[in-house]
C-alpha cells in the first residue's frame, strides 16, 4: 500500500453503534476513532484508512481496551 492521505476524521464517543455485516467500514482517506461505546453486529473494517477503538465493547458486553475494534 502507497501512502494514503487521511481527509476525513470521523470521531464516534459514548454511542451505540449497530451493522448488519459490520458495525463499522472504513475506506481509504478516513480516520476513524472510537471511544467508550457499544459496538453490535459484525467486526470493524478499515480498508486503506485508520481505525482505532478504545474502551468499547460488543453487543456480548466483551471489552476491549484496544487500540483494535470488536
């Protein structure tokens, strides 16, 4: 992968979030960061983008600290 820049910043806090087949899909040129929230449906994507979660849980309520998504 080249170098990619990252334009849009994306900041989720203190939500739930849910997804039929994933919970969170990323593309390339989107930085992506989740904070203290509930993330239900299918694991986290980020193709050719940033994704970091931190202190977030699955709709299992299993926590992660992270810096991965559930």
């Amino acid at each position: 992968m080249g170098n990619v820049t990252l334009q849009y910043n994306v900041l989720v806090n203190n939500s739930q979030i849910e997804g039929s087949t994933r919970t969170v899909y990323g593309e390339s040129g989107f930085r992506i960061r989740i904070g203290g929230s509930q993330m239900s449906g299918g694991p986290a994507l980020s193709v050719g983008g940033s994704l970091v979660c931190a202190g977030v849980y699955d709709e299992n309520y299993v926590f992660s600290t992270g810096p991965g998504c559930p």
